[in-house]
C-alpha cells in the first residue's frame, strides 16, 4: 500500500531538501485532488488540518465512485507505481472495484477482491515529500480566505528557518503544493491569497481595540466600512503547542485594513489599521518564523 513516510531521518531529511531549495529556489511540488490524498494518505483525513471539501460534499456510494477514478488518474499520471498492474486492471474492470478500491490501497481488509490478491502500489518520491513534510510539522500557519465565490485555505508547514511546504486548498479539493526555502517566499505566497487585487496601498494610524468593542460591533468608522466593503477578508492563525497570534485581513476596493490579536482571548493587545505591501509582508513573515 502507500505509504507516506520516507524511511530516512527526518532532520537529515529536512537538511537535504534545505539544501536543495538553497540551490534551487522556491519551486512548486505537485497538485492532488481530495479524492487522491484519500487513497494515498486516508488517515491524514482525520489527523491534518488541512480540509477536503469536495469529499465532504459527497455521499459515501458518490465517494466510492471518485475514489475508483482517483485511483486511475494517479496511475495514468504516474504518481503511483504499480507492481502487479493486471491485479490494478482486474479490481478497475470488476463489479466490486467500487467497494473494493479505496480498501485495497488503504491497505485495510479488501474483502472479496477480483482477483484474490492485495494490490502492489509505491508512491513516487514527490507524492511521498508532500504527505510526509504536511503531516510532520511542528507548527503550521492557516489562511482562510472568504470572498463571494467561496472559501479557500493555504497552510504553510513550518519545518525550518529555510524549508517551508505550502499547500493551497481550492473551493472545489484541489491541493497545488510548493516549497519554500524562506519565511520571506512563503509569507509573498500568503499576500497573494490575502490581497489577489494588490490593494494593500499604504500604512495608516494604529487602533487599539477591546473585545467588547469587536463583539458589539463598534469599531469606528473607517474600520466599520472596511468590513462592510470587504471583497476579501482572510483569517491567518499560527497552530502550535502554544496558540499563536490571530491576524484578519479586510480588503475592500481601495486598502486593506489588519486586525491583530496578540493572543487568544487576551483583554489587550487587538490592534487594527490599513497597512500597505511591506508591513503586510513583515507581519506574515515574523507569524511564520518570530526569530
């Protein structure tokens, strides 16, 4: 069955892959849908944070059926290397391969196979980099964006000063994943998905606000509009052993305003302004990496 951890030593694993982006550069990885990192990695659909929307729109006989063609779609596309390829045809051509696919590769029990016999599947080296660098990261920086056409994620999984994996999770389950090799190159990726429109203009005067104001909506005027005219709005949190800072993003037409919470539930320490491109930028990047 796949399986998504690399049998090497995970520091020295991260040294190379540094080494590799210090030579290379940021670079993207690959793309998967949710469907495929259900056959690949099924545990991780419980056991990360990143979401599988369009499996979470489907039913469990509509899941059988895409899980059968996912299957395919990663052997036509090599991202799956199979050893008993007769074994692979005989489950995609019988009556139960529906039932029995997503079984087989999981590596659970696959009842009444057609052909009797497990199926003999290895990931390829890009396939088995993603799953493992998404699913061993000590910290992890999640941007959920709402605009009108509907809500989309991208997560940065914080391995080292100079290793970062950035998976993007659009509306309709489609994963594009990229390495990074600097909290810099990660935190350009995050402001595109903060501000797509490049309206993040110019900084402006810092206000303080308690939660009690947030909660009753009284938050002044310029930020109140901001709000209401906001095309995007993102919401950026650090996941770690100790909770991290909580940072909303407001882009209208014309700026984008921050709103910064130093820790959870904290009486102090909500900030809130208009910010242009490079304050925008420090922010995000000393979230991803505050040495």
């Amino acid at each position: 069955m796949p399986n998504p951890d690399i049998d090497i030593n995970l520091e020295e694993f991260r040294g190379t892959l540094s080494e590799a982006l210090a030579e290379g550069g940021t670079q993207p990885l690959l793309r998967l849908t949710d469907e495929e990192i259900a056959i690949l990695d099924p545990e991780s659909l419980t056991e990360c944070v990143a979401p599988t929307p369009r499996l979470a729109t489907l039913s469990g006989e509509e899941r059988e059926w895409v899980y059968a063609t996912a299957l395919r779609s990663l052997v036509s596309r090599e991202a799956v290397e199979v050893a008993n390829i007769e074994e692979l045809d005989a489950v995609l051509r019988g009556s139960g391969a529906r039932q029995d696919t997503r079984a087989a590769v999981a590596g659970t029990d696959p009842g009444t196979l057609p052909s009797g016999v497990d199926l003999d599947l290895r990931v390829t080296p890009e396939v088995s980099l993603a799953l493992t660098l998404r699913r061993t990261a000590g910290r992890a920086l999640v941007v959920e964006q709402h605009t009108s056409s509907g809500l989309t994620h991208l997560l940065v999984y914080i391995h080292a000063e100079d290793l970062y994996l950035v998976e993007r999770v659009t509306s309709g389950g489609l994963h594009m994943f990229t390495l990074a090799g600097s909290a810099k190159d990660a935190a350009d990726m995050a402001l595109l998905f903060m501000d797509p429109f490049e309206v993040a203009a110019k900084d402006g005067p810092t206000q303080r606000l308690t939660p009690e104001e947030i909660s009753q909506e009284n938050v002044g005027r310029a930020l109140g509009q901001a709000i209401d005219n906001a095309l995007v709005v993102g919401q950026t949190v650090l996941l770690a052993d100790t909770p991290g800072p909580l940072l909303t993003t407001y882009a209208t037409d014309e700026a984008l305003w921050t709103v910064y919470v130093e820790k959870p539930n904290a009486p102090t320490g909500i900030e809130a302004r208009p910010v242009g491109k490079n304050t925008l930028r420090a922010m995000v990047t000393k979230l991803i990496n505050p040495s």
